[in-house]
C-alpha cells in the first residue's frame, strides 16, 4: 500500500519506525530473563562450578567424572577454602553426593577404590591440570595438605585435617556411579561440619567426553 506524502506519511518516516522496531525486538531477545533461575552453581569454568559464602569457598570439578560413565565409581575434583569460620575439621565424610532423584551417598572407601578401581593415575593427572583454574581462587589462601584416596604404591593417607581461617586444601573424592548413570543432573556436593550450622551445597551438572 502507497502513502502519498500529502496524508502526511514518508517514506523516511516509516523507515525510522522500521529501524526502531528492529532495535526493540533484538534488544529484548539478548536480555535474560530475570525469571528464569539456573539449577546449577556458578560456573567458574567448563568443568568447575563453585558457591562462595562469607566463612567458606567451595569448587567442584567435573572433567575426570565425564570419563566414568562405565565405571561403578567416579571422581569428583573438590577444593576448599575457609574463608571465615573457625577451624574446620575435614574429613571425607564432611562431603555428600546427591543424584538427580535426590538420593544421597557417603564417598567410596579408600580399600575399596584401591581394589576395584583402576583409573587413578588418569584422575590425577587431570586434576593437576585443574588447578590453573581453581588456583587463581585460593591464591591468597594457605594450602593445608591432604590425601584422601592416595595410590597403592605411593603416597600415605591424609584424611583427618584441621583448616585454620584462610587456608584451603585440595583434593578427589569418589561416588558410586548413581543408578541413572553420571552424566547430566542437577547434582549436589554437601559439605558440612560441626563448626558450620548449615551445609554448603554446589548444584553441577556432568557431561559426557567425545572419548576417554
């Protein structure tokens, strides 16, 4: 349809009205919806999600797990920083896994990752590398040594610490593989010890690798 320039329509008009709607529809598709709540913690890289509070600072990685999918058990990377709270007394019992039906359990026993577990050397070669994402978080904390899962032939359990305010320790910790399988979620990681009222959670989720 033509409008003559006598009804008091352009051309150059409508084209501005044009130009103005398009900037209206696109800036609202590339503004996120305030009402849409993400299931996870934040994402601190591709395979490390993290919740920080005021006394504690906890990271979760995920990259060693994606590789488990038929295994009975699966590592998770866990570093852990009191930012605030009294001495922390850690062990691997401080930490809870949550499956997606909300199924909770205790890590796996050093005996039995020892006997039935034969991936090891491949979870610590991948969690050494982590560090150069995690270790830009705790930087500014003392490193407290610990060895919760170490191999049979090298390395003496440390599994028993006590974290002073302003020290962070480093660490795997092994799950058995839920009955659903390991990759997707949500998933949590509770931590909780008596010096804390409430557990800390991390919400992650797990993929699947191209390849081990």
């Amino acid at each position: 349809m033509l409008f003559p320039e006598s009804e008091g329509i352009s051309w150059r008009w409508l084209a501005g009205v044009a130009l103005a709607g398009e900037l209206l529809l696109s800036g609202c598709a590339s503004t996120p919806n305030p009402n849409v709540v993400s299931p996870y913690s934040t994402k601190l890289s591709t395979f490390n999600y993290k919740d920080e509070g005021t006394l504690v600072l906890i990271i979760v990685g995920v990259e060693a797990a994606q590789y488990n999918v038929k295994e009975k058990y699966f590592p998770l990377f866990v570093t852990l920083a009191n930012k605030g709270a009294p001495t922390l007394h850690v062990t691997p019992e401080s930490f809870t896994f949550e499956d997606s039906l909300g199924r909770k359990f205790s890590p796996v026993p050093l005996t039995v990752i020892q006997a039935e577990y034969h991936r090891g050397e491949f979870d610590r070669k991948l969690f050494r590398q982590n560090y150069s994402f995690t270790g830009t978080s705790v930087d500014r904390y003392t490193p407290i040594a610990s060895n919760f899962y170490p191999s049979i032939t090298r390395g003496v359990v440390n599994d028993n610490l006590q974290l002073p305010r302003f020290a962070y320790m480093n660490d795997l910790l092994y799950f058995p593989v839920p009955e659903q399988g390991v990759v997707g979620g949500p998933f949590r990681l509770y931590f909780k010890t008596p010096e804390l009222e409430e557990a800390v959670v991390v919400s992650f989720e797990i993929g699947r690798a191209m390849s081990p």
